[in-house]
C-alpha cells in the first residue's frame, strides 16, 4: 500500500504493531513511529545548521526505506542498508519513487560500517536493543548517532538480568523508570563510544511510547571521551519514602538504609548517564524545524517544547506518586509546578509521562510548598 508521510509517498507493506513488531513475515513497517521519523527528519534539519559538513546518512536497518527517503528528501547523501532483499529492493524504489538519489545495498550493517564507513549521520532503529550494531556505528561514525530502543523492559529494570546483560549496568524498577531506561541506555553508548576514544553527548532525547531515542553528537579525542566519562555515575532510590540520591563517579557506594526514613529497602542503580538528556537550545532549534505537513507535527512540537523546558536532574517524580505517599487529593500539574517555583526551588515538567515533574527540592520541601499549613 501506499501511503504519505512527511510530504513524500512511499509504498509500504501491511502495518505490524504491538506484540507482533518486528516479526512475522514480509518487509516490516511501523505506522506508530511517525512522531520518531518526525523527530529525526527536524533533528537533521536543525542539525545542518550546527554541522554543515553533515552530509552522509546510513538508514541501517532500512526495511521499507522510508526513514532514508525522508532524509534524502533533506538533502543528505542516503546509504539504505538492509539484510532483507526485499527491503533493499522496496527501499531502492521507493527512492526511486520519490526522485530522490541514494542507494538501497543488502548488505550486513557492521560490514558496512566497516567497509563503507565512516558514515556522518548513523541511524539505528532495530527491533530491540541496538547494543550489537553499537560499537560498528561509532567506530565509523562521524557526526551524529541516532539510535532507537525498544526492549524498554531490560532498560528500566523490569527485566533486571536482561538488561545487566545487555547494557553492562544495573537498572532499577523505579516510578521513573522512562528516564532510568533511558539513562542506562545513554551510559551504554557513552561507554562504546569512550572504546574508540570519542566523547558521545546527547543533544537530544525522548521516550515515547514504548521506546527510547537518543540523538548523540560525538567529538574525537581521549580527553573529550574521558570526560564525557565523568556524567556517569549511580543512584541509591528508598522503595518506601521514594528518596534518591545521584552519585557521580564509576564505582557504587550503596546506601545502607534511607536517611530520610531508615529502611534497608534501598536500591542502587548505574552506572547511569546523569548529565543532561538533551541541548535545550537545540531542542528548540529542533522545534523550529518541525512543519506542518508532519502527520505528528502537534505531539512533535509539544514534545519538544517540553524537552526543551526540563531540568537537567537525573531523575523524576510522579506527582500522583507523591500524593499517594501524602495521603491528599492531588492538583493539576501546572499548580503543582507553580507552587513549588514560588518556595523557590526549581521546577519543571517532564516529557516522559503526563504526571512527571523534576525539581531540586526535595520530597519533604515540596510537600512543604503544595501542601502548606496541612502538611503538617
């Protein structure tokens, strides 16, 4: 069938969604990552302006090639990669289709990486975890590396050994587990990264739906590497007063017991990414470069708008978590959000769910500034 996205039309095959994606038979397409190919499309725009030597883009895992066709419709120099022959050869004419030049090769991606390479954009979007393709990609990238995850429950501890096993970190099941899978995703690719003596730093990064995407600019050299090294680090998170701490540095100290409420029922995570998830102002320049013939253009703005406005803190709360524990009717988000900035403390809202916020106040300060006299 054909369809139009982003202006352009490309022939896909039948839609694969939910539990069934990334399998069965045939060339896979998914009509629910519209908002992520939105996001990559104004990402490489926006990016132009920052690198203007960005000119090569490898789709590496290109099935129906309409991420490549949407970024060779941007001018850049598209390489579609694909094991399946049939992807390759609906990749190719759907370039073809839309008069576009670029070329759609059968191709493994890590020989391609390495024979080919480098590449100055490299997009991995598997199914999955992109950890197998990852040290390929910033051995040979240049630029910029954008990558998608989609096993979200190793990510965020939910399946805890899976992602041990995967991402070299322990993360933890926690009522901010969008961020936690996200995190130990970034720490994954900083460290391949650090492997070839590049520093790999967010720009931008999202978690929608039930995946993570994080766009990293990389800069060559052991010094930059070894300092984008100094980000990670871990986090110690009580499962009953919801305290945490981040801790910088590459070895864990657990906490014994909470010192806010004394239980021993306390986790530690990492190492994680702690620094920033995204470039505020590159998010905004991301924002600008959204149009209005997006089929997400409205979620991509809003979303980015919101990315854009977060604090750097490494970890969320869930406001209806919050009340929870305070045994109290819980307000809207902007009041809440509003109150504790007037005790004056920073605050903001966060992209990974409706009700997430982050603040440098603690738990019992923003108690203290929503709740007011009856917090007592």
């Amino acid at each position: 069938m054909d369809i139009e996205e982003g202006g352009l039309t490309v022939s896909v095959p039948e839609a694969r969604d939910g539990a069934s994606e990334g399998t069965g038979g045939g060339v896979f397409f998914n009509p629910t990552q519209e908002l992520n190919r939105d996001v990559t499309v104004a990402t490489l725009r926006a990016y132009r302006d920052r690198e203007p030597r960005a000119a090569s883009y490898l789709d590496a895992m290109a099935a129906s090639g309409i991420r490549g066709v949407r970024a060779a419709a941007e001018g850049y120099r598209v390489t579609c990669a694909d094991v399946d022959a049939d992807a390759v050869d609906l990749a190719a004419a759907n370039l073809d289709a839309n008069g576009l030049d670029g070329e759609a090769v059968h191709r493994d991606v890590n020989a391609l990486l390495y024979d080919e390479g480098p590449f100055d954009v490299v997009d991995l979007d598997p199914y999955g975890t992109p950890i197998p393709f990852a040290d390929a990609a910033f051995a040979n990238g240049r630029n910029l590396i954008c990558v998608t995850a989609t096993d979200t429950a190793p990510l965020c501890g939910a399946h805890l050994n899976s992602g041990i096993r995967k991402y070299g970190a322990v993360p933890r099941n926690t009522d901010y587990h969008p961020e936690m899978g996200l995190r130990t995703l970034i720490s994954a690719l900083v460290r391949t990264a650090a492997r070839y003596d590049k520093a790999a730093r967010p720009i931008l990064s999202h978690v929608s739906r039930h995946y993570a995407r994080t766009y990293l600019e990389l800069e060559s050299g052991a010094r930059a590497a070894d300092d984008c090294l100094e980000a990670l680090g871990h986090v110690d998170h009580c499962e009953d007063c919801l305290w945490r701490e981040a801790t910088p540095g590459h070895i864990a100290d657990p906490v014994a017991a909470c010192p806010e409420c004394g239980s021993d029922r306390v986790l530690t995570a990492g190492p994680i990414w702690l620094g920033p998830v995204a470039d505020a102002d590159f998010a905004r320049a991301v924002r600008r470069e959204v149009t209005d013939d997006m089929g997400e253009a409205k979620r991509a703005r809003k979303l980015l708008g919101t990315v854009a406005r977060e604090l750097d803190t490494p970890t969320h709360y869930d406001q209806h978590r919050l009340y929870k524990e305070w045994g109290e009717p819980a307000i809207g988000m902007e009041e809440f959000v509003e109150r504790v900035r007037a005790a004056g403390h920073e605050a903001s809202r966060a992209h990974y769910r409706g009700t997430a916020v982050k603040s440098t106040a603690s738990i019992p300060e923003m108690r203290e500034a929503v709740l007011g006299d009856d917090a007592d």
